[in-house]
C-alpha cells in the first residue's frame, strides 16, 4: 500500500511539472523576428534613396557638362561670340546646326572685334573674314544682328526640348540662309536674311577718289555705279546695286514700254522701301572680273582654299535654267561669328 502511494505521488508530481514546463512562453523567434522585419524595412528605406541618388547623378551630371560645355561658347566681355571647339574645314558628311549657347547684351564695339562669318553647310564650311573698310560698318552690323537674333531662336527652341541640350551642334539655324544659284566657275549665291532686322541698304564707298560717274547721280547716291573693288576671287559682297539709272547696261536690253508720268514712277520708287532678301554672292573666276566694274558692295573675303573648294564643290549639284542657273534645291546653313 505504501509503495502505491509513493508511486502515485511521483506521476502526479512528474504530471505537474511537465504542465508547467508546456505552460511557459516560448521566445525562441519572436522577438528576433521583430527585429529582423526592423531592420529589413530600414535597408530597403536605405536602398531606395541610393537608388534615386543614383538616378539623381545620372541625369544630373550630363546636363552638368552641358552647361560647362555651353559656358565655353558663351560670348567674351566685348560681346562678340567664341568659337567652341575645333576649326571644322573640308567636306563634311552632313548639316551642323545651331548651338544653344546663351547671349549677354553685345557692348558697342561688338562689330569692331567680330572678324568674320562661319558658314556651315552640308559640304562643308565657309569662313569670311569681314572687310569693313570696303563695305563700311552697315553690312558688317548687319550680319552680326542675324547672327544673334539666330542664336536666341537656338536658344528659345532648347528650352522647348531638352533633350536637345544633350547634342553638341555647331553654328545657329537662319530660316531664311541659304544658297540658290550656283554660276560654274563664276559665282554662288545665296540669302542671309531675318525678318526681325531691315535688310542693309548702305552701299560701300568708292575706292577710286578721282571716280567721275558717267551718271547723273542723285543726291542720295553721289558715287552711283561705284560702290566697290574690281572683284577678285574669293571677294563676298552683296547682290545687286541701287535702283539708279545705269549705262553700263549699254545696249544690252530689248525696250517694250515708258512709263511717262511721275504718278506712277512715285509708285514704283516706293516700292524700293519694301522688305527685301539680303542676297549676296561669293565670286570664285579665276581674273579679276572687270565687267561688273564696281558696282557691288565687297563686305568679306575668303582666304583659304578649303572654304573656296566647297563653294567650288556646290557647282556641282542638280541645277536648272531659269535665265539663271538655279539650284534644284537650297542648300540650307547655320551661321556663326569667329
């Protein structure tokens, strides 16, 4: 009976503490757990901001360089703008555009330090230095004025499109530049024109101090006929002379008509003052060209015979007759000063 008793003791005893042992909390994984999904969330926190930290750099730096890249062709104190990057002579592959450098406000002496214009087309580039003691400083100021207006639209467009800013172009888009006529081993000319400037309508001086007009020249043009060198090739001036009578016509021309009265001549003379194109030329004969005596306006000179090859080059393209030999199509540039 005793040894029942002690035996019946000890399972009840072993019972309890086996529901004791059931009873207490395990704390095995929870609160490690707890600690785990802390942590991770905190990591992730950590790698989504170096993630966009990254793209932050990413799209940042480049417009970085950009704009370093821009500062380099910004204009210098005078106001006059510098060139980015390397000379770019000889045939070229396809058309430069504009740039999206910024402008500050020219100062007065802008004309006086720009020593030519870069013209770039889809063969290759064009350099004219400027000579302002042939043309006088209208048609100097002139293309300066295109060149800037030119270079805000450059500027006004890449503000639209970013993306734009990311592309490293040379010279500024003119609407209204481009060649049309191309003369085999004579001349090609073409327009650089704005509609936000009147076109120059100063005409150079005459080179000849002892000159005597065979005309009777009007008070506002007392040198008529005489406006310029004998041209030599390589010689840039613009097209045409002024509406003056003009002999060295000869008898060259069939006459069908007069008109005799001064009604409608004041009509015709008032047309003069309407917009016009600021065509010029670029003589490339081999002599000096005589018969046009001086009659043309000479604002610029090429000197070297890269830019006289690819205007040499352009007698080469598709052209037609219309009492001109005109180009089929245009042959578009961007423009620049140097």
């Amino acid at each position: 009976m005793a040894s029942e008793a002690k035996t019946t003791t000890t399972t009840t005893a072993t019972a309890t503490a086996r529901m004791r042992v059931a009873s207490m909390p395990r704390p095995i994984i929870t609160a490690p757990l707890s600690r785990v999904k802390r942590q991770s969330s905190s990591i992730g926190r950590w790698y989504i901001i170096l993630l966009s930290a990254i793209l932050a750099v990413g799209v940042v730096a480049p417009m970085t360089v950009m704009l370093m890249l821009d500062l380099a062709t910004l204009p210098s104190s005078n106001g006059v703008l510098n060139r980015g990057g390397s000379e770019h002579n000889g045939i070229q592959s396809s058309l430069r555009h504009q740039s999206t450098a910024e402008v500050v406000t020219p100062s007065d002496d802008a004309v006086a330090s720009a020593r030519g214009l870069s013209i770039h087309t889809p063969l290759g580039d064009i350099r004219i230095h400027f000579t302002p003691e042939l043309s006088g400083p209208s048609s100097i100021q002139y293309i300066v004025d295109v060149v800037r207006q030119a270079q805000l639209m450059a500027i006004e467009e890449s503000m639209k499109d970013q993306r734009r800013r990311m592309l490293r172009e040379v010279g500024y888009k003119c609407t209204k530049c481009n060649f049309y006529r191309a003369e085999t081993n004579l001349l090609l000319q073409g327009t650089i024109d704005d509609a936000y400037f009147p076109t120059n309508v100063e005409l150079g001086p005459c080179p000849d101090k002892d000159h005597v007009s065979k005309l009777r020249c009007p008070e506002h043009d007392p040198n008529c006929g005489c406006h310029g060198p004998i041209m030599t090739r390589g010689m840039v001036g613009w097209a045409g002379g002024r509406a003056t009578p003009v002999d060295w016509w000869e008898n060259q021309h069939t006459v069908w008509g007069m008109i005799r009265d001064d009604v409608s001549l004041s009509v015709v003379e008032n047309m003069y003052n309407l917009p016009t194109h600021a065509d010029f030329f670029i003589n490339t004969f081999a002599t000096p060209v005589d018969w046009w005596e001086n009659q043309h306006t000479v604002w610029g000179m090429i000197r070297d015979d890269a830019s006289l090859s690819v205007v040499e080059n352009m007698y080469n393209l598709p052209t037609h007759a219309d009492g001109m030999r005109m180009l089929d199509e245009k042959i578009a540039f961007s423009i620049e000063l140097f």
